[in-house]
C-alpha cells in the first residue's frame, strides 16, 4: 500500500510529505536544511536554543522545527528576512555570553556554534554585556568541564541521562545563572561521572574537553633517559584518519604506528596484541565459571567507564565482573614487567603511553589498585583526537606517511584483537578461543553476525559439546543497565556478557575525531563504517583467533605460564569495590524519556 | 443503590444538625478571619480574646473562624451576624478592639460605627 | 421610624450590569432616591450599585438586606410601594420577589452592603470569609459536594464535559483556553491511568488569589478535581503547591482527609463504582513551575523545566500519561457549573469569555484586595468603584495586569471591557489575575525594569532568547536607568522584546518583554527623557535625581542633621544648602523637612 501523504508549503512551493514527522524532519529530506544547534537525532527534543524556528502561517509565534509536526496544508516559511533576522540575533546573544577566544579555543576549527555564528552573518553585535565567568573543573583526570563556554543547549544533559543512564549531569540555577553542573556542584572526579566522555562527542563547543596531556607527553618524548612506549587502541587506527579529512571507514593501522615512531616513540606496540591476551584469559575464566567456579553470567570488564558505573549503579553484580584488567592495562603489566626483562632494563625506565579512543581509560590508569610493583602500568593515555593534534603539532604528514608495522614483541595481533573496537567484538573474539579451548576443535564460522551492529541489546547462542551457552551484547551504559536490570530479574538468563560504555562500542569512545561540518556526532552511519574498517582488518589477517597469535603463544611460554596462572592473576587480574559518590539516583527513579 | 444525590442530602441534614449542636443559632455569630493574610495581621491574638470571652461565659455567641475576604488593607477582619440585621463587618481589629467589640457589641448590643467597613 | 430610627438600617443593592442598565436601572435607583428622600428615610438606606448579579433575564435586579430579599423585573412605577411597604413597613412585596438560588448568593447575604464586595460577583470565592474552611460540615451545609453526587446520579462523562463545553469556561491561569476542551482531549485519550492536576503554584509576586481560595474554601477545589476526574476517567488526582504556603497546605491536607472520611473521595465514591483520590505535591516555590510541562517534570522529580508543546499534558502528560491540569481558580468553579448549570454560567461576562474572573487588586489603590467580576468589567470599575480610586488624591498613571510578565495599560484603556481577548489586544494579558495599580509618582521605565528583573530571575534558563535576551533588556534598562542610556537603546528594547516574544519556549519568556514593550508603546516619552534629557519625571531613578535647598529654607537644621554623609552645611537660622558631590540621594533631607524646601529635580 503506498504510504499516506500530507501537503505542506516551504516558502510558497508545495510538497507532499509523510505525516507524523516534524517540520525539521520533513524539510531536511526535500533539502532544506534550517540551522540548529540543541538537535541530536539520537537525542530527546529540547527545544532549548530556537536556533531552527520557523515561522508557520496562522501560528503567532516562531515554532521550533524539531518540535512541531507538519500537518495537512502547512504553510512553512524558513527563510524569510524575519525569521532569519531573528535567528540570527539569537545565535548573537548565545555569542554575547560566550568567551571570545576562538582563536585559543580547542574546538576552533570544529565548533559548531563557530560555524552557525558564520552562517547567519553575525558581523556586528548588538546586544553584548556581561558575561558568565565561572572556574573550570580540572579535578577529573579525564573530562574537563568549563561552563564558560556552555551555551546550554543540553546535549551533554541528555546523553548523560538518556543514552548513558548516568545522570551526572542537569542544569542548576536560574536565569542568566543557568549553569550544567554535577549534583551539589561537586568536582567532578567525585561526582558521578564515569568519564566516558560522551558529553564532549556532542557538546556543540568545548564546554568538555578530554584533560590534556599532550604538552607533558611531547616534554617526555623529549627526555633521553626513558624508554618511550606507546599502544594503540583498535579504534584509533579506525577514526584517527578522519581527523585529517580521510572519510570514516579506513582504517589507518600502519600509518599510525609509523606517525608515533616519528613523533619520539621508542616502541609502538598495539593493544589489540594485549586484546588477544585478554581473550585468553576472559575465555580460560570464562570457562572455569561455567564449570562451576565463580559466578554467571560473567560480565566483560574491559570498558573503564562502564566499570565505574557498575561499581556505583550495580554493585551487586561486581562477583560478576571478570577479573580480567582490560587489554590496555594488561599491556601496561606487561610493559612494567615482561618486557622490561627482556630489552633488559629497569621498568622504571619504561615511560608507558596509551593512545585510546577513550577518555575514561585516563581515569583507568589511575586506578591504584592497577599498579604494577608500585609503578603505573601505563603513565599517560591520549585520546584519539589528542594523538591526531600531537601529529599535526609535530609537523608529521600522516596523509602521506608510508606505514610502517608495529614492534616486536608486542606488536603482533589476531582478527579478534581488531574487532575488540566494536560492540560485541570482544564476545566474538572470545567465542573463538573458548570454542575451541573447550571443545578441542576450531570453530569454523567466525564471524558472529548476531552480534554485529548498532542494535542497544543483542543476544546469540552457541552451543558447545551439546552446552548451550547463552551470550548477550550492550553498548552505551544505557543499554548496559537495561541488560543488568533483565540479569538482576533473570540471573539465569545469560552465561556471558559483553559490556561497551559508548554507543557503538570504542568506535564510539569519548576520544574520537569531532563530526566534522556537515556529519552530526555520534552519527550512526559513521560508527558502522569505523566498525567496518575493524571488521575489514579482522578479515585481512591470516591470524584471525587470539590463541593462534604465536607472540601471545610465546608470552605464555617465556612469562605467564598458562592463562590464569598465578604470575597471570597478580598481574593481569584486578578487583572491583563498591563506589557510592553523592548523586547517585535509584534506577528506578528514573524515567526513560 | 442509594443515590448519590440523596446520600449528600442526608449528609447534609446532618452536617448542618452538627454545626446547630454547636450552637449556630445563638444569637450572634463571630467569625475571625484565619488566612495566612489575616494571621499575618494579628488574627491570632484576635481569635485568642474571642476565645477567651467565651470561656470566660460570653453566652450566646457562636464564634467560628473563617478564611480570607479579600480585604486586604482592613485585615484583621472580623464579622458579627445577627439574624435580621445587616451582619456587621469590622476591620483593623487587635486584641484591644476586640475586647471592646466583645463588651459593647456582644454584650451592650452596639455596633462600634467607625471600625465598620463599609 | 421616627426620629430615634437606627443609622443606614437597609441596604438596597442594585444591579448595575449592563443588562440591568439597559433594562432602566439607572432610573430606577434616581426612582429611589427620590422616594427615600420624600419620606425622610435617606439616611437610612444605603444604596450599592453592584457589577452583573447574574440574573440578567429578569432585570433589573435589586436586592433589600437584611433578609436577602431580590426583586426582579423591576420597574420605575414598582418604586414607592418597595420603599413603603418593605423598607418602612418591613413586609416584603411578594409579587416582585424572585426565587433565584444561586451558589454565590450567600456570600453577598454577608457581604453584600459593603461597596467593595457588593459590586462584586463572587462565583469561585463565593464561600470565602463565609465558612470555616476547617469545617467539612460547613462546606457541605452550602450545597458542598452536591455537584459531584449529581453527576455521580445522573450524568455521564461524555455529559459532564459538554456541560463545561457549554459553559464557556476558560482556563484561568492566563492563557485561557477553553476548559471544556482539555477535557474533552484528555478524555479521548486511550490509556489504563490518567491524571488531574490543580496547578496552585501561585509564583507572581503580589497575587495571592489561589492562597485565598484555598485557604478559605480548600473543598471546592477538591469537588471540581474530583468532578473532573469522572469526566475524564482518571482516578489520580494531584494537588501541586508551592510549599510557602503553609497553612493552604494544612487546609487542604484536612479537607481531603475529610473528604475521604466521607467517601466523597477513595474507593467508590458515593457507593457508585467511581473512584478518586487526591495527593498533596509541594513546589520549590519556582515562578516557571506554574507552567504546566514544568509543573509536570516537577512532580515527577525532575528539574522544573517546560518542553516543547505539542505534545500537549492531555496526550502526554505526568510519567506520560494523559493529563489534565487546571488551576485553582478553574476548579473552583467547576462545581457552580454543575449545580447552577452551564445555561446560567453561560450569562455572566462577554461573549468569548464567561464567568468571572479573581484579581488580586493592589498597588496605589486605596482598597486592595481579591475582587472576583464578571469577565467584561472595565478596569475603571474596578480601580475607581471597587478599589476606591488611587490614594492619596493622586492621579492614575497605568494598571499593570497578569502578575510580572503582563503589560502597563495607561488610562486610555480605563474603559475597556475586561477579558481574554481585550487584554491581549491592548498589550497585556488577564495572566492569573494580578492587578496593579500605578500612580504618578511612579517611574515606567523603573516599574518594567522591576518586572523584568523578576521575568530574568526566574527564567529557568533553558531557552535561549529567555535566558540571554531578557539578561540583555534588563541591562539596557538598567543603564537607562542610571542614566547612561544611549541613542537606539530604545529601539534595542523593541527588537529583543519582540524576538523574546515570539521565539521564546514557553509562556514565561514569550511574556516577559510585555511589561517594556507595554510600556515603550504607551509612555515612549518617558523613555526618551530618561535617554535624552537624562530626566526621571518621577524622581525614582535616583541617578537622575538631585536635591537643592530653595528659598523657603529657614535654617531649621534638620536636614543637615539627618543627612548620613555630611553633605548639607550651614548655619542655624540661615538657608542651608547641599555638596551635590557628596549627595547620595538618599532623600531622607527630602522627607524630613516641613517648610518645602527641598526641592527634588
């Protein structure tokens, strides 16, 4: 049956439309595209900024486009002198309360209230006067937050409580005073936050920012007396390109090891060979609970800002949780300990650098109980949007470098190491090698289509010598609760569950290039063709099973013994403890908007 | 069933049974004003004397509070109804005027004119 | 009667509505002066010409207290015999008696004689300063909760509603819309729960109407939720007021206890399978809170904040459920539609807009207080005749309507018929009833700087042009004010006014500009001079006042003695005179001095 059609006018010419759908939904598919600046797709419509009024014949005043639904003969007219006229005086008074330091300011280049500002011609200011003058929070290790800079617009308001269920975030006071802040103004390392990071993938400015570290990481590159260490994250190489204009998609694996060899690293070792090493253990782990010790389903731990917020939300399930360090602190271990033995040197000397798509693993790497022999396995971590800056600064032409293969004896990784960038990635890896550690045979059909793409909650099953386990896949700590909710109910329901804090899994993490002009953040298409490039990489390798890996092979033969070996568990296993910063709201209070 | 209409008229012959078990049909009726308004003018203090007298054996006088009138710049308000005569409003009351309310009108039988609102 | 007769024995109220008017009552009550006077009696018959006593059809009307007698269908030739038989004889003339048994009719039995009530016509007060609201008994004594067994015995839902369709009834927390039909919406919502609100989160400053109400008669609003909640199938109601107002909350807390006590509300009300209850939630005391999607994510524990409408709190409403929210003053006369019936609601006020309306009368006024008129009332009768006209002798200057976000109408606009659509045309709004009276002495620009101020204080900050926009109109003010004003200044006002105006989220910013923008188009000269001439015609801006001693000084000294910062020298017996450099205008030489030598420029 063909679908019914509406009539609408946009500026005098007639359109038929579907109905049910807003006027900024309907214009954006006949080509008009009304400026807007609150909007996210993915997220509740706020109304907030009146960036994408419009004005609509028989209304009195401007209505919002991304609130009002179309209807039979609606007269829209979106860009008239007025409307443009008010609009445009509307983008000036969020300029005329916004610090005017583009010049300086970390997002210029990429700011979306900079290209609206552009766009509507503001040259002059009519309206200026005070403005807001608050001190930024550095207290986290990850996330900055600077509410000079904040236009209110509450993208960061609502990913935190919608897409990730934090709430560590509202807007507080009144008034020109409005201002987002934590519960009870507290710093935010002790608030809530998880420091995902999600916050600064859609503030439309740089009211969030990862904390720096690129001017001490470049201060120690410098320094003669260290061994530079860097790793890399699957996800890096998956997104890195696009913060030099390459479109999502390309992975850029070689390039990026051959840029941080140029930028003054000594070793560029990759974590996805850490990855693999994850899978051996998570898998022997895995299957030891199944057998009977240790509790089901078990739950990945691989994701920093997901562990804090199981340590705060659902500390119930931490028995749950594996033991397993993520792959990037597993690295760290082994940076600190293994290899310092084998280039023969002290670990202090080793200056371990991690280059995540994530801003919580900052915060990861300062967990103490993650030390190794007193010394931190990995001493600094950078985003993938501070290592693309760090390139640039250094002057290094990554569009052109000829890649290069990351180092021995950490460098080498399986498929299954790549597609740990992606939701449900790590469950297919460790499918792989728990088949076969179980059953004793290879499992052939590898790529475990179920557990592939953006769905919030996926499942799959596999059976095992006649067992059936019963997997399950969330990504964004929203959907991870929802999970943990069904577990709470249903503890049965499940053997094993992977768990990602950012939408989309890292391919999604908080550290990622910013949507450049005409992308939105977080759009679901770019993260689909980052995951691809990962998928692509899984299937380009020969190795495509973590205990295939001979580096892992050797590593369990020069060092850790077996998975889950008493050198294995000092090292490459942690604990988790019940967190209660103030500020946490019961689930369910919560409503789901 | 019993209908609702008939259930409220009963409810009512009893309510009004009750309030003339208090003694409504004295000869006067007092009523103080005891909205925030009226309490923020003093109508607490008002309502203390009244209730006073009437411990005291100020016969005759069903005394009762009541809410805000609306007249805002005469509060405390007190109202004196007599059936068969004008029910007498006055306003601006404190404690010393009502004591004198209390001595010429309820029991001299004599409005006091000039605190009448009028 | 004789020569010991009693002062002002009887009071005669005459209806002075328009239909009365039309039907000869101006004649009638000349007719009546005339006789009182040939028989001597004047003195002791008061008479009061009150606003419409809803009784229109048999006009004119008039009233004889005590003993709430109402004559009908009065004419000139009826005169003599009222006067001889029942104001000298004390025997009613039984043939002009009409039986008209209204709900509002006791109150004016109380207060009827007393000019500021009896031209009154008090429909959602109409037990206000009558019973005690602590007293369920009282309540129902009046025909209390009568209106909810009627409809439980004989209407249907679908009956109710059109009931209050058919009555006009309009919201009465500002914007208006028809009653009826937000409940007729919420009523077709298909849902297994839905909601009734009263909104009493009366935030504006100087309105206390919704106080009052439920304060004095906390039942009738309780009866109208309770009315509503059949009508539109919801069986949760929920009362939200601002926790400041203790003792509202106590009352209410009492009657619905009360009230459930007697099965007027919980399970199966009145035996029928109907059921309903109220709960109390308390309110932060933010001014947005009144507006209802705000109202709404305050209930349910989040940040007061509006959201886009559509889709309206009928659709989607508390925890998403269809919702109907009302005002107090809206419920409030939910049960006199009942009982007296749409067809008679339907005669008081205008044409678009029925009933009466509740204003909380202050300002420079000599009477303030809550005056409840039929809709269609001119602002003159309710400033000159209720109020008493401006105090102190001096002159109107404007009335400021609709609490802090309504407009400054000056006395061009004395006479308009009051409603909805006759507020809004003339640049103001009947918002909840706020009514404020301005004298000369005021300052316009300062009286919008003041509301503004209030309007950028309670922004709850989420949209744009609220926030930022009236942060920016306040600073222009402020700067006018102070004299600093510029050229353009004005025309600034107009732009960002207008722009808050129409793209603002919700109410509150699309009605914050109305007190400048009101006040630019009708005292645009004030402005001027303040910007131009640096003048304040009013001498409240104290940065553009000074203060010189003139000729009339006789050197008392008390200025200079009152002065806090040395500015006025001296020396006894001989004119004084004030340091303008040191002078911080505090006016108090200005107060103190009683020969008029001081002069304020």
């Amino acid at each position: 049956m063909e679908k019914k059609t509406i009539a609408i006018y946009i500026n005098d010419k007639p359109y038929r439309v579907e109905p049910e759908q807003t006027i900024m939904q309907a214009a954006d598919k006949l080509g008009f595209h009304i400026p807007r600046l609150c909007y996210h797709p993915k997220l509740s419509i706020e109304g907030a900024c009146r960036v994408c009024i419009v004005q609509v014949e028989g209304v009195k005043n401007y209505v919002a486009s991304c609130a009002y639904p179309v209807s039979d003969g609606m007269k829209i007219h979106t860009n008239t002198q007025e409307i443009r006229r008010a609009r445009r005086d509307i983008v000036e008074l969020i300029l005329d309360n916004h610090p005017e330091d583009c010049h300086t300011c970390e997002r210029d280049g990429n700011c979306e209230l900079q290209r609206l500002a552009y766009s509507m011609g503001i040259r002059k200011r009519h309206f200026e006067g005070e403005k807001k003058n608050y001190d930024k929070d550095l207290s986290s290790p990850a996330v900055v937050r600077d509410p000079d800079k904040c236009i209110l617009c509450g993208r960061c308001v609502r990913i935190c409580s919608e897409i990730q269920k934090v709430n560590a975030l509202r807007q507080a006071y009144r008034g020109f005073k409005t201002v987002v802040m934590p519960a009870y103004n507290m710093p935010f390392t002790e608030s809530v936050c998880t420091t995902c990071g999600q916050c600064i993938n859609v503030c439309p400015t740089a009211s969030f920012v990862e904390k720096n570290y690129t001017q001490e990481l470049f201060e120690k590159l410098s320094d003669k007396s260290l061994i530079k260490v860097a790793q890399v994250a699957p996800s890096v190489r998956a997104a890195i390109g696009e913060a030099f204009g390459i479109p999502p998609g390309t992975a850029k694996e070689k390039e990026t090891a051959a840029a941080l060899k140029r930028m003054g690293f000594d070793y560029v070792f990759d974590t996805q060979f850490s990855a693999d090493l994850t899978i051996m253990e998570e898998a022997s782990e895995f299957l030891e609970r199944l057998q009977g010790k240790g509790k089901l389903p078990m739950i990945t731990s691989c994701s920093s800002a997901w562990m804090k917020c199981m340590e705060q939300f659902y500390p119930d399930l931490i028995d749950n949780i594996s033991t397993c360090k993520s792959p990037m602190s597993m690295m760290g271990s082994l940076l600190k300990t293994y290899f310092p033995e084998k280039i023969k040197t002290a670990p202090g000397k080793i200056f371990s650098v991690a280059v995540m798509c994530c801003t919580a693993k900052k915060y990861e790497a300062q967990r103490p109980e993650l030390k190794i022999n007193g010394l931190n396995g990995v001493d600094i971590v950078v985003t993938t949007r501070e290592a693309a800056w760090m390139i640039k600064s250094a002057g290094i032409d990554f569009l052109n470098i000829k890649g290069e293969e990351f180092d021995h004896p950490l460098g080498l990784s399986s498929g299954a190491g790549a597609i740990f960038g992606t939701t449900g990635g790590v469950m297919e890896a460790a499918i792989r090698t728990a088949y076969e550690l179980y059953t004793g045979e290879t499992l052939l059909d590898i790529e475990v289509n179920d557990l592939r793409g953006l769905k919030g909650i996926k499942e799959g099953k596999l059976v095992m010598d006649g067992k059936e386990v019963r997997v399950a896949v969330a990504h964004g700590l929203g959907n991870a609760c929802d999970l943990l909710d069904i577990v709470r109910k249903e503890p049965d329901k499940y053997h094993f569950i992977e768990i990602m804090g950012c939408p989309g899994g890292c391919v999604g993490g908080g550290g990622q290039p910013y949507a450049d002009a005409n992308s939105i953040p977080l759009d679901e298409d770019c993260l689909r063709l980052r995951a691809k490039a990962l998928y692509d990489l899984d299937r380009s390798r020969t190795i495509r099973r973590s205990h295939e890996n001979p580096d892992i092979q050797r590593v369990y033969k020069e060092f850790l013994g077996r998975p889950l070996s008493e050198i294995s568990h000092k090292i490459l296993h942690t604990h988790y403890s019940k967190k209660e910063p103030k500020g946490i709201i019961p689930r369910g209070l919560v409503r789901a908007r | 069933m019993v209908k609702p209409l008939d259930i409220i008229r009963k409810k009512r012959a009893e309510a009004i049974n009750r309030i003339v078990g208090k003694g409504y049909l004295s000869t006067k009726r007092v009523y103080v004003g005891m909205a925030t308004c009226e309490i923020a003018a003093g109508s607490k203090k008002v309502m203390e004397v009244f209730k006073e007298a009437v411990n005291k054996g100020l016969t005759d006088v069903y005394l009762s509070q009541k809410g805000c009138a609306g007249r805002c710049n005469l509060e405390p308000t007190v109202e004196v109804i007599e059936e068969g005569k004008i029910p007498v409003k006055y306003g601006k009351i404190n404690e010393e005027r009502a004591r004198e309310i209390i001595e010429k009108h309820l029991k001299g039988g004599k409005t006091i004119e000039e605190w009448i609102i009028k | 009667m004789g020569k010991n007769k009693k002062k002002k024995e009887f009071v005669i109220t005459l209806c002075d509505g328009t239909a009365c008017i039309h039907n000869g009552s101006k004649e009638i009550k000349s007719g009546i002066e005339k006789q009182l006077e040939k028989h001597g009696i004047s003195e002791s018959v008061r008479i009061i010409l009150s606003g419409c006593l809803g009784m229109c059809d048999k006009g004119p009307v008039l009233i004889v207290n005590p003993g709430y007698t109402i004559y009908g269908r009065v004419t000139e030739k009826d005169i003599p015999e009222i006067i001889e038989s029942h104001i000298i004889g004390g025997k009613a003339v039984s043939r002009l008696v009409i039986d008209e048994d209204h709900l509002y009719n006791r109150f004016f039995r109380v207060f009827g004689d007393v000019g500021f009530f009896g031209r009154q016509m008090r429909i959602t007060l109409r037990n206000c300063g009558i019973i005690d609201p602590e007293n369920i008994d009282d309540y129902i004594s009046l025909r209390g909760y009568e209106a909810i067994a009627k409809v439980l015995s004989d209407m249907k839902p679908g009956e109710v509603i059109e009931e209050v369709k058919h009555s006009g009834l309009r919201g009465r927390g500002g914007a208006g819309f028809p009653t009826g039909l937000k409940w007729e919406f919420t009523a077709g919502q298909k849902s297994d729960e839905k909601y009734v609100i009263c909104n009493a989160d009366e935030g504006d400053p100087g309105a206390f109407m919704d106080r009052s109400a439920i304060e004095g008669d906390p039942h009738t609003v309780i009866e109208g939720m309770i009315i509503g909640g059949y009508a539109v199938g919801s069986s949760k109601g929920i009362i939200y007021i601002r926790a400041e107002y203790p003792l509202a909350i106590k009352r209410l807390e009492k009657a619905i206890k009360d009230s459930r006590r007697n099965g007027f509300l919980g399970e199966n009300i009145f035996g029928s399978d109907f059921s309903f209850d109220i709960e109390i939630r308390l309110g932060a005391g933010a001014f947005v809170c009144g507006e209802e999607t705000a109202l709404i994510h305050s209930i349910e524990g989040s940040r007061g904040m509006p959201r886009p409408r559509p889709p309206y709190p009928s659709v989607n409403g508390l925890f998403g459920k269809p919702t109907l929210i009302n005002n107090v003053e809206t419920w409030a006369n939910i049960p006199v539609i009942i009982l007296d019936g749409a067809d008679w609601f339907r005669k008081v006020g205008t044409e678009k807009s029925k009933g009466t309306k509740v204003f909380a009368l202050a300002g420079k006024v000599k009477n303030t207080g809550l005056v409840e008129v039929p809709m269609g009332t001119t602002l003159r009768e309710i400033i000159f005749d209720i109020g008493g006209g401006i105090e102190n002798g001096k002159k109107f200057k404007a009335v400021q309507t609709g609490g802090p976000s309504g407009g400054c109408l000056p006395e061009k606009y004395l006479d308009t018929p009051i409603d909805y659509e006759s507020l809004a045309k003339a640049g103001s709004i009947m918002g909840s009833g706020g009514m404020i009276v301005i004298d000369e002495d005021s300052c316009m620009v300062g009286i919008a700087k003041f509301f503004l101020e209030f309007t950028q204080n309670e922004s709850c900050g989420k949209c744009t042009p609220c926030r930022e926009g009236t942060k920016r109109m306040l600073e222009i003010l402020t700067r006018i004010t102070e004299g600093k004003g510029e050229e353009g200044d004005v025309e600034k006002l107009e732009r960002l006014g207008n722009l808050i105006k129409k793209a603002s989220l919700c109410g509150l910013g699309q009605s914050a500009p109305n007190p400048v923008l009101s006040t630019i188009l009708n005292f645009r000269e004030e402005y001027e001079e303040h910007i131009k001439d640096k003048k304040c015609r009013a001498g409240e801006c104290r940065s553009l006042i000074g203060y010189e001693i003139n000729s009339k000084c006789v050197g008392c000294g008390a200025c200079k003695r009152v002065c806090p910062v040395g500015a006025i020298s001296g020396t006894p017996k001989n004119p004084h005179f004030i340091d303008k450099a040191k002078c911080v205008k505090c006016g108090q030489c200005y107060e103190v001095c009683k020969f008029g030598a001081i002069d304020k420029k």
